[in-house]
C-alpha cells in the first residue's frame, strides 16, 4: 500500500490538496515493522521518489539512528544505502563505521563482510594514504665537515588504500578487545567469518594486547573460557 501511495502521488505532490501519503505513514508507525516498511519501501522505489516519502516519514539518517539504538542493524543497513545517495562520501563512511562496529559487538558475521565490502567501494576512487617504508640512509656529503653526524634512515611513500588501513584498524581494535577480555573462541570466530590474518596479528601484538603479564589470571580465564577443567589434586600411586 504504501509503495503505491506514494508511486501515485510523488509525481504530482504539489497538487494534491489532502495527500493519502502521511495518513498512511502514520498508520504504519502502529506497528513494530515500521521501520522495515521504510527501508524496504525506499529499497524498491526510485531515487527521484525518495524526497517525497522522506519527507513524511523523515529524514533517513534519523530512521538509521534509531535502528542503531534498537539493535536492528540489517534494516540499517537499508537505510545506509538510502544515505549513500543523499549524503556525502564522508557521512556514509562515518555511518558505514558505527554500523561496522555495532555489527561486529552482535557477531553478525554476513552484515560485517558486507559493510567491509561496502566501506571499500566508498573510497575506491579517493586518494590512497601513505605508509612510510625505512630505506637504506643517503650518504653523507663530502662537502658537509660532519663525519660525526647521525644519517637517520629515509622514508619514502608506499601509496596503498587508505579504506584497506582504515578497516584494518576496525578490527584490529576489536581483535584486541576479544584477546584482552580472554574471549579465545569470539576471536577465533571473528578471524574465520572475516578472513582476519589472526597469526600475523598475534605476532604484531606479542609486546601488547599478546603480551602475557599476570599467569595465574591467564591460566584461570583461559580453562574457564574453553571450559578445561582445572587441575586437581592427584596422589600418586
């Protein structure tokens, strides 16, 4: 019902003097699937409809807002497609982010994969960011005088995808976040679901989030974790 309302009277909008639209908007606010209703309504609908059916609804980053809060991260999905062609670049990312982030807290493994792929297509054609390498130091001048002086090594540019290192980041934080709070297997399941290279991670972070400090707390998370039984006390025979 809605998508026909709205088919019929967005071409037309200016003259209808008591449009059916609204009515029908807040008729569908009654139920629990409004938001769905929106989402899957813009989905189907023209791009050159969507000003009217915003307007009676309202704005879809508001919409996006509120599925956030109530934890229905698929139908903001929805919405953030919406977003992608009324907003700028950069508000999609922003929100491609927050929605990343909530879905990775949920475990929803497809919506992460589909935000990572997302937030790639987003920057595909911006400008990459640079990362230094060490090169070999430059040597000295002869004319300078200073034998003695300290030649540090040269970085140069190494131009690589800015959305690669900034999604690298995402989920590097998460990954420590699960190491850090002894959750082995969530870290196991995030690094299956999103081809995370967990061994090279590991290998980064044996000095910090890998980095074991306090034994017994460790021994004790991990068998709780994995549900190992302790060990207990044995008498040799």
């Amino acid at each position: 019902m809605l998508h026909e309302v709205l088919e019929e009277e967005a071409p037309v909008q200016l003259s209808i003097p008591d449009a059916l639209l609204p009515r029908v908007v807040e008729f569908i606010k009654q139920f629990a699937e409004f938001l769905d209703t929106i989402g899957s309504c813009a989905r189907k609908t023209e791009v050159a409809l969507w000003q009217y059916l915003f307007a009676a609804v309202g704005s879809p980053r508001d919409l996006f807002e509120t599925c956030i809060q109530k934890g229905r991260l698929k139908t903001a999905a929805t919405y953030l497609i919406v977003i992608q062609n009324l907003e700028t670049a950069v508000v999609s990312k922003q929100l491609a982010t927050r929605l990343l982030e909530s879905a990775l807290e949920q475990s929803s493994w497809q919506l992460c994969n589909d935000l990572v792929r997302f937030l790639k297509a987003i920057g595909s054609g911006d400008s990459p960011v640079a990362t230094p390498l060490i090169q070999p130091s430059p040597k000295p001048s002869p004319s300078s005088g200073d034998d003695h002086k300290v030649h540090r090594p040269q970085f140069v540019l190494d131009l690589t995808s800015k959305e690669e290192y900034f999604i690298d980041l995402i989920l590097s934080r998460h990954a420590r976040k699960l190491l850090l709070a002894c959750k082995l297997r969530d870290l196991g399941r995030f690094a299956a679901h999103l081809n995370f290279n967990l061994a090279a991670w590991l290998s980064r972070e044996r000095y910090r989030a890998a980095c074991v400090d306090e034994y017994v707390s460790t021994f004790c998370d991990l068998h709780t974790e994995l549900h190992w039984p302790f060990p207990g006390n044995t008498k040799l025979l």
